[in-house]
C-alpha cells in the first residue's frame, strides 16, 4: 500500500522516544545491528517496523509500561495491516486509502461539504453521477470500482460501535441536481432517515448564512480515543492530511463557525423537507402530459 497515515505518525514516535532518551539515530543504529538507512526508513515511516524490532527499540528507550508497549504493538500491526479495499487497490490513489484507513478507525467524524453530499451519506446512484462527472477518462472498470468501494466504507455505520458523526452540507449542494430530480429526491430522503441515527448529526448551512469559514474549501476532521485528530482536504488532484497543532486548530475552529451558522439539526431537517417538496413540483411539471 505504501505509506501510511499510520507508519508515519508511529515513525514520528518512535523519533520523539528516541530523543527524550538522549540518543542518536547513528547510535541506536550501532546498538541495534540496524543501518542507517533502516533508522530513517523506520522514523519517517516509509517501512513498517516488524514486532521483533519495536520491542528492541522500545527496550532501549527504557519503555517499561505495559499499556504504553501494547499501544505501540497495536499500533505497528495497524500499520502493517491490509484493509479490505486491498481489492480494488490498483483504482484507489495513495492518499484515498490512507483516507478510508482513517475513515475505518476514527472515533468521530466532522465533515463539511460545500459542493457535494458526504461521500458516507451517498447513495449508489449519486455517487455513480459524482464519480462519472469529471472530465478525467477513468480507465474501464475503476468507476465500478470506486462505487463500490464508497458504498462499502459506509458499512462502518452499521458497525458495532459506529463513529460520531457531525456533518454540515451547504444548501447549494443540497438544491443541485445531481443525476435528474428522482435519484436527487432519494437522495435527500436518504439524508432524512439517516439523522434517524443517534450517532449522526446533520445541519444545513442555508444561503442566508452569506459567507461563512468554510468559502474557501470542504474538510473532514477524524477524532480518535487517543491519538492526536487528523484533518484532511480533498481537491482536483488529491489529498492533503494535517496534523499540526495549529493547522488542526484552524481547521477545528472553522467547523465550530460553520456548526453556529448552520441551522439547527431540527430547522435542517425542515429544510430538507421544504427542498424536496420544490424538487417534486419541478419534477411532475416536467413530465410528458
């Protein structure tokens, strides 16, 4: 799979251990019988450290907490390990498998989506126009390839212990016809059922709301029970993954705006309601007679 999300930051730990233990690459390297090539690969995470090895490091930063070693075994197997869109791996960029890794293990989701609706709340006939709308030639069998892997990360709502999730969605990508008004109006009902969810939020930034933090591009922030939150952003040719305090911060600070622009999850549902009811005008007026 190439790096990871994962391999990084248990890189970036093991270098912090490293350093509070006063020690240099080049002298763990002599301890350990390890080159100095594999301390680099190991501490910028561009190879996953094997179990044997991280047990020998951790005993040379004198880390003696059971929890703490266990922590870092988990971590390590999590970096190594194979997740199930392994099968359609040769349509999936680097960056969006990193993406759906994050997806699959965070705690909480925030997300704010200023064009489209969250990639976890489509459904397959919207995501089939979203992901064929580009004017990139996606070679044969990626499209397919990709709908099923969008509708498949969507199983962790169904999961014995599903994220929270916190969405805000723009009115405009509410209103835009995406596919013709009847796979727009399944859509938005299945935006309805789906604030049925106690683990869901929804809120709809309406017109009104004039400009607000989140003008210049959407953004998902994933939570996690200890590790530092990540966020990302997604454009025409990528991804980009934060994790910096104060990138994180602004980006955490932009979403609380938004969520106090936005209305309320029970005036975003009527909102909803009223958009569908306009969508079902417009839709039997343009019916053959």
């Amino acid at each position: 799979m190439g790096q990871t999300i994962r391999s990084r930051r248990l890189g970036s730990d093991l270098r912090q251990l490293r350093r509070r233990a006063n020690l240099t690459a080049e002298a763990v390297g002599a301890e350990l019988g390890f080159s100095q090539s594999k301390m680099s690969r190991i501490e910028s995470g561009d190879v996953r450290v094997s179990r044997t090895d991280l047990k020998a490091l951790l005993a040379l930063y004198e880390v003696t907490d059971e929890k703490q070693v266990t922590a870092f075994l988990e971590a390590a197997k999590d970096a190594k390990s194979r997740g199930w869109w392994i099968a359609h791996e040769d349509a999936l960029p680097r960056e969006y498998r990193d993406f759906i890794a994050l997806e699959g293990s965070a705690a909480g989701i925030r997300t704010f989506e200023g064009m489209i609706v969250p990639g976890l709340m489509q459904t397959p006939d919207y995501t089939r126009h979203i992901i064929t709308a580009g004017p990139a030639v996606l070679p044969p069998g990626h499209a397919d390839s990709l709908i099923k892997v969008r509708m498949e990360r969507q199983s962790i709502l169904d999961g014995e212990q599903p994220p929270k999730i916190w969405a805000i969605v723009t009115e405009g990508a509410l209103r835009q016809v995406v596919g013709g008004y009847t796979a727009m109006l399944d859509q938005l009902h299945h935006l309805t059922r789906l604030t049925e969810r106690s683990n869901i939020t929804l809120q709809v930034l309406p017109f009104e709301a004039g400009a607000h933090a989140g003008v210049q591009s959407s953004f998902v922030l994933f939570d996690f029970p200890t590790d530092p939150s990540i966020a990302c952003v997604e454009n025409l040719t990528g991804t980009l993954f934060m994790d910096q305090t104060g990138q994180l911060n602004a980006h955490s600070d932009a979403f609380d705006n938004l969520r106090a622009s936005a209305l309320s999850p029970a005036d975003s549902l009527t909102r909803i309601t009223e958009i569908m009811k306009l969508m079902r005008e417009e839709r039997d007026k343009r019916k053959p007679s």
